[in-house]
C-alpha cells in the first residue's frame, strides 16, 4: 500500500507531459493558421483590386497609366481598347477572356477564397478554443 500514492503522481506527470505537449501542437497550428489566413486574405485584396480594374476598364483605355513589369518595377504606357485580356488561371496556365468573362472568373475566385477564409477563421477559433481548454486543465493541474 505504500506504493499507492506514487501511480497517481506518475499519472500527473504524465498527463502534465501530454497536456503540454497538446498546446505545443495547438500552438503551433494556431500559427500556421494565422499564416495562411494572412496570405489568404492578401490574395483576396488582390483579387479584389483586380475585380475593380476590371470594371473601370473603359476608365483606362486611351490613357497613359503605370504598367506592372513583374512585381517591383512599372512602366508608362498607354492602352488601346481594352477588349481582351490574358488571365492566369492557376498552374501558370493563361486563358484569353474578354472583360465580362475575366469579371466572372475572379468573381468565382473571390467567392472561392472567401469561402476558404471562412474555413481559416472557424478552424482558428476552433484552435483557440482547445488552446484555452488545455491551458486551463494545465493550470488546474499545476494547482
């Protein structure tokens, strides 16, 4: 019988051992997470400023304007008539839209990554949720 109290502080160890490292994972997805959410969202700002070049296409035709020539450097240059445009539809694969069909191909990238971002932000919570729950059974441990 002598024995018996020190089961119990091996289970305590054991079960501290786990519970920490439980929110070492969840510390560790929370992060990952919050990663993905911010490049998710960044892809959304430029999905949506793609959207609203799209839409004042007519604006932009004829007039001088700063051209992308990759990401850091921009050139002048004047467009003709917008009628077309070459779109990225992912895998480096460019299709030709005319501008109503490219409007409806970011519209659905837009609602798609919307979607995702949802999912991000619930599993988020959900990880923040378990975080809290874990940390408040280590502290009732530690107690």
């Amino acid at each position: 019988m002598a024995d018996s109290p020190r089961p119990s502080a091996q289970s305590k160890d054991e079960m501290l051992s786990t519970l920490n490292y439980l929110r070492e994972q969840y510390q560790n997805q929370y992060f990952e997470v919050g990663q993905a959410l911010n490049a998710a969202l960044e892809t959304l700002t430029d999905l949506n400023n793609t959207r609203t070049t799209l839409e004042r296409a007519d604006f932009v035709s004829n007039k001088e304007s700063l051209m992308p020539l990759g990401r850091y450097a921009y050139v002048n240059a004047k467009l003709a008539k917008v009628d077309s445009l070459i779109v990225n539809v992912g895998a480096n694969y460019f299709l030709e839209y005319n501008i109503d069909e490219a409007k409806g191909f970011i519209s659905k990238l837009l609602d798609g990554q919307t979607k995702f971002i949802n999912q991000l932000m619930k599993s988020k919570g959900e990880l923040e949720n378990a975080l809290i729950d874990v940390t408040a059974r280590l502290d009732k441990l530690t107690e």
